[in-house]
C-alpha cells in the first residue's frame, strides 16, 4: 500500500507499506511526473518481495 499519513496506515494493519512524501490525493507524485511515478512502481515491486510487516521510505 502506498500511504501519506503512516502512523493512520500503521493502525489498520496493512502487511506492507510505502511512504510517500508528497500532497494529499498525488500518492504517486505531481501529475505527468513520470519518472517519479516509475520510481514510486519500482519500489512498490521491490517491497512486495518483502515479507509481511514491511515499511519503506520512499527514496528520491
């Protein structure tokens, strides 16, 4: 899952999260950002090989 408030997320018991820095309703960056939002794809793929309870920081 990709969260903007992970404290709210942490709370609902989600097995995997991505935190994300940016606006509220842009999880995946500003729009036509493609590059960012690749980045955001990739590390969503790299944390679903991750065993459950894993949270990662989006890194730029």
């Amino acid at each position: 899952m990709i969260t903007l408030l992970p404290d709210v997320t942490e709370k609902t018991g989600v097995p995997r999260t991505l935190h994300v820095p940016f606006k509220l309703g842009r999880p995946c960056g500003e729009p036509f950002d493609f590059g960012t939002r690749k980045k955001v794809v990739h590390q969503l793929l790299e944390l679903a090989e991750k065993p459950a309870g894993s949270r990662l920081e989006y890194k730029n």
